[in-house]
C-alpha cells in the first residue's frame, strides 16, 4: 500500500473520532506486514484519563486479531502534521521498532514520512528484557 492510501485511510478514520472534550480528532492507520489494515480513532471520556489515542485503538485492534507485525502506521490530525504521543510511541515500538510513520494534516494534503526510531531514539522493547 502506497503512503497515499494509508494517509487516506487515516483521514478517514479521523471522522469517526469521539472528541467532544478537545475538539482534537486524530484517526490512524497501521498496515501488518502481511499488507492487512487497522484503523482507528481516538475516544475521549469525560474522566480524561480513560481517553484513548488512535494510534493505539488501530494497534489493539490488530494485537486483538492476532497481527503483530507492522510495516507503516499513517496520524492524520489538526492544521498539520501532528506526532504520537509518547505513550503511544512505546506501544508501538513494542511490535515494530522500525516501523514507518507517516505524519499527516487532517485532510491529508500534506505530510512526511520517518522511522518511529526518530521519534523515540533509544527505546526500550522486549530485547531489552532478553537478559532480565
């Protein structure tokens, strides 16, 4: 799947976000490695902390169905391209610390892709646990 399409599957789950609380609706998109798509959405709730990001609803969903193995993950959100929170990094680099990440305005007109390495240098995953 070309970045293109990811980012207009992240566009498109960015409609479906329940954000009555910020007024900040972010949808993602995250391919398996075996070229299958999750999407999702973050969900807020009036207790904040039960607020769940879009990176990780598409990657629950995809650990829920048995996939952990990604390639690229596609953030659609705001005016302009927007990062994961740091929260949302390190579940991704649970599974796939090189994993592509494809930052995107909210329509999709505009973004940049990078390697989730870049957004959390030094991460800790389970390699790190090998020697525990």
């Amino acid at each position: 799947m070309d970045e293109a399409r990811l980012v207009a599957a992240a566009v498109e789950a960015r409609r479906r976000a329940y954000a009555p609380y910020s007024g900040f609706a972010v949808g993602a998109a995250l391919l398996s490695t075996g070229g299958k798509l999750f999407t999702g959405c973050n969900v807020e709730n009036a207790s904040y902390g039960l607020t769940v990001c879009a990176e990780r609803v598409a990657l629950f969903k995809a650990v829920s169905e048995g996939v952990r193995e990604f390639a690229a993950i596609a953030i659609a959100c705001g005016d302009s391209p927007c990062s994961p929170c740091g929260a949302c990094r390190q579940a991704l680099y649970e599974f796939a610390p090189n994993l592509k990440v494809i930052l995107a305005d909210s329509e999709g007109r505009r973004w940049e892709a990078m390697p989730l390495s870049s957004l959390l240098p030094k991460g800790f995953g389970p390699a790190d646990l090998a020697g525990r």
